[in-house]
C-alpha cells in the first residue's frame, strides 16, 4: 500500500499538467502594482532553469498563469523568484498571498534566450517596462561570467520615472563600469533629469559592433517591432536579435493551441524566438 501510495506520487511529480506545491518564502514590492515573488518549493528541492523560461503559476482556488522567471540561474537554491504585475484575478491572487501559503508550480518551460551563444559577442539588451523582468536572469549571467563576452548594453524604458523596475539593481548594474547603461522614461515631471523619449531612441548611445552583435529584445509587442527595425537599421542581423513573445499560453506542453503563433506555440517553441524566424509574424497582432 505505502509502495503504490509513493509511486503515484513519484508519477504525478513527473506528470507536466500536474502542479507542485511551493510556498511564498517572502515578497517585495516594486511598484504600485508589480510584485517579486521568492517561492520555496515544498518538498524542498531546488528548481533549475534556463535564463527565459517560465512557470505555470497556480493561486488554488483561482487559476493559473504563465509567469518568467526573474531570478539569477546559478542561484536555484535562493528561491524560485517571479515578477508579477497584478492586472487580473489569478496575478491579483498570487500578488496578494501572505509569506507561508501555497502555490502550484508547473515548469520550468520553453526556450530561453541564448546565453552561451553571444559569448564572444557584443550583447544589446533592450528591454521596456516589465519586459526587464524575464530579460534580469540574463544580466546576471553576463555579469557571473563578464569575460566571455564583448561590450555589454542595457538599454531600458519606462513608462514614468515612477514605473523604473528594479531601480536599486540598475543603479548597482551602473556603478560596476564594466556594462553601458542607458535608462529612459516616456514621460516625466518634476526632478526628472534623464533621457525623455522610447527606448529605441537610446540605441545610437550605445557602443557594439553590429556585425558581432548578439540581441536580446523584451516588452510590449510595439516595443519589439519599433526595437527590431531599430537594431536592424543599426546593421544587426535578423539572426543576431532574439525576442521573448508574450501570448496566451494555457497548457505550456503545445497541446491546447492557445498560444499558436503562425506555425509556432509560443508555450513550446518559445518564448524566445530568433526574430528570422517570426518575420512578419511579430506584427500580425490576431495571429
């Protein structure tokens, strides 16, 4: 009985639609609606992961959501960390949970960005908003390993100087000298003195050869197709840049179709995808 009870319970943990449980070791928050989450797993193991992969999230009693992974790769024993912007039921829920409560965990999935294939290169990342959150475990791994890459360029908007993510990281990531830094807001009041306008607007501040460049793109779809063209007017290759899509993903295995993105899932074949291969995909909004 106590042998069938635990094989039925060894199935299940290798069963991907079938989520573990961790419970909310602390939380922080960053701006008025976009919580870091650092979740323990139950049974105490560690969750490894790959720079761009993400969760299935479950808030019990609620639903499920996908979610990026915003921790650092080589540090799984720290706690699985995710950044959450409350917007809807099951992101309000996993938001408000309290430090001890549970959470289903699904995952880790999908491709993540190309880490080891930029060394040597010159990296670019241009991230907007919230889209610096799944782009974060990157920046710690070009950090953890700074000598294998070329010139490095973070490049970052907000909407408001008030919407900044992770500004006490920024700060720290700037004083380092050893990576540019460029952050900008689409608008500001009062004791604002930084860069005012997109953050495509940034790209001729940075110092990378195009033709050893290696790019990383992240945030609203229009961010991305503005960032694109960007970078491609800039003599980056179509093959260099890498983009993480945000779709409706459900099942994160490919099998329910939600996330269908031309002849791609997003859940599975992403979410990061060589910009090459979505052509004109990335515009097509109903696709």
């Amino acid at each position: 009985m106590s042998m069938a009870f635990t094989t039925e319970r060894i199935a299940a943990a290798a069963d991907p639609m079938v989520p573990r449980v961790a419970r909310l070791r602390r939380r922080r928050r960053d701006l008025n609606d976009v919580w870091t989450l650092v979740l323990e797993m139950e049974d105490g193991s560690d969750l490894e992961f790959a720079a761009g992969q993400f969760n299935m999230l479950t808030a019990f009693g609620v639903g499920e959501v996908p979610i990026s992974i915003s921790g650092d790769p080589a540090k799984a024993g720290g706690g699985l960390v995710h950044t959450i912007r409350d917007v809807g039921f099951v992101s309000g829920a996993l938001a408000r949970l309290a430090p001890g409560e549970a959470v289903g965990v699904r995952g880790p999935f999908g491709v993540g960005w190309p880490v080891a294939e930029a060394q040597g290169c010159d990296v670019v990342i241009l991230a907007g908003g919230l889209g610096l959150a799944p782009l974060r475990p990157v920046i710690y791994s070009l950090l953890a390993n700074r000598r294998r890459y070329g010139k490095v360029a973070l490049l970052y908007g907000a909407r408001g100087p008030g919407e900044i993510l992770f500004r006490s990281e920024l700060e720290q990531w700037r004083r380092l000298l050893d990576i540019e830094l460029h952050v900008t807001v689409d608008h500001a009041e009062g004791d604002w003195h930084g860069s005012v306008g997109v953050v495509t607007a940034l790209l001729p501040k940075a110092d990378f050869d195009p033709d050893n460049t290696l790019a990383m793109v992240c945030g609203p779809e229009i961010m991305m197709r503005f960032g694109v063209g960007a970078l491609r007017d800039a003599g980056v290759s179509g093959s260099a840049i890498y983009l993480s899509m945000e779709r409706s993903m459900k099942c994160a295995i490919g099998l329910c179709g939600h996330c269908q993105l031309g002849p791609a899932f997003v859940c599975r074949d992403g979410p990061v995808f060589r910009h090459d291969r979505l052509g004109s995909l990335l515009s097509a909004k109903e696709i």
